[in-house]
C-alpha cells in the first residue's frame, strides 16, 4: 500500500504557483520522498526527489518539512502543459524496492 | 538518449482470448518493471526483472499472466485467458542500476469485451 496521502485533486491558475501537499507521518529514516506526474495518455514522469533537504531543479521545488513527515512539490509558473496526476511516492534510497503509487493528485491548470 | 519502448500502444480483444505486449528498455538498463494501470488508480507492480532474473513478481496472477525478460534486454508480458478486469494500461519502465529513477513507456492500453 502507498505510504502517502494526498488530496485528489486541484486547481490552479495558469502562471501561479502551483503548491501540491503529501502526508507521509510513517516515512523512515531511510526513505526518500519522490514525485512523479502523469501526463494524459503517457507513462508517469519522474520531476524530483529528496531525503531531508530542500531541493530545486528545472522543473520544480521539493519542501520537506523538518520533521519529514509532509512535503510541498511547487511548480513556479504553472502552464496548461502541467496538468497531470501527480503522484508523491516515498522509496529507500536503494532502489531494491518498488515504487508504489498511490491515487495522486490530479492538478488542473486553468487557463 | 531513445525512452523505453512498448507496443503495441492499443489492443481490443474479448475475454478468453490471448493477448502480448513488448517492452524495450533503454539501452544499458538492468532492471524492468511491468506495472498494470486501471482506469482512475495509480499504477501496481507486476514484475520486476534484474537483467534476466525475477526480483519480485508476488503481485502478478500467475495462473493467466506471464513474463520473460530471456536476454536480459528486451521483455514480453503475456495474458492468456484475458477477463474482463485485466482492461487497464501496461506500463513498461526500466532503470539503470545503481539510479533511483524509473523511466516509463508510454503503454499499452488493453480492453477486454
């Protein structure tokens, strides 16, 4: 089962920042949180991940909260390309294990 | 670099009947994964190969689905009776070893009447 929640779905304006929440209050010492999206009709894509540490790349910004049981996945500017289930996955580092996905959230960018 | 391949990308069949999907992963990736996508839920692991070995395959339901991945490259998923559950996308990823990131095919979208 995923180890995360997150709420289905929102909504966001076109050239906002778009902000999607993750809970995941079990995650273990050593596991990373990962972000993947999902674009209509296309495989899921990989955007970011992190273990403790704030992280940016040019897609987007990864927030983990202190205590690493929540974290932020913002886009900066989003675009109508951005809409996509976005799935907030947490993973050992190793790569042993599977991702496991949950339902993610499904982010409509409004134009 | 070329993505991991999958075809074909549609398959319309009727319950009973049999049924393949091919997966190239990309070039060097040892490990590959078949994950099956229904409509509205996040995708589940079926199978997961290191070069041609088996690592996981607790979640595939043996008694109708198959897989081999023989020279350690390229992968075949099999269905074989096909019901009317098993509509859903394929999804075909691999990994290169020692990388933390999955790369996904597109898929291939079974329906089953």
């Amino acid at each position: 089962d995923a180890k995360t929640t997150q709420p289905p779905s929102m909504d966001c304006a076109e050239g906002r920042a778009a902000n999607l929440p993750c809970n995941h209050s079990t995650i273990s010492g050593n596991e990373y949180v990962y972000w993947y999206r999902q674009i209509h009709s296309q495989g899921p894509q990989y955007i970011i991940h992190g273990l403790k540490n704030n992280e940016t790349n040019e897609m987007a910004s990864l927030i983990i909260t202190e205590d690493r049981k929540s974290s932020t996945l913002i886009l900066p500017h989003a675009t109508l390309r951005d809409t996509a289930v976005y799935y907030c996955i947490v993973r050992d580092y190793s790569g042993n294990t599977p991702l496991v996905f949950g339902k993610g959230t499904r982010l409509s960018v409004i134009a | 670099e070329a993505g991991v391949a999958q075809s074909p990308r549609y398959k319309i069949i009727e319950k009973r009947q049999s049924v393949a999907f091919w997966c190239n992963p990309i070039s060097g990736h040892a490990t590959l994964y078949w994950y099956q996508q229904i409509l509205g839920q996040g995708p589940k692991l079926l199978i997961q190969f290191q070069n041609n070995g088996v690592v996981d395959d607790s979640q595939l339901p043996k008694d109708r689905f198959s897989a081999e991945r023989l020279k350690g490259v390229d992968s075949t998923l099999k269905i074989q009776p096909a019901k009317l559950e098993d509509s859903a996308v394929y999804l075909c990823a691999s990994r290169f070893s020692g990388a933390n990131v999955l790369t996904f095919g597109a898929g291939s979208r079974l329906t089953v009447l």
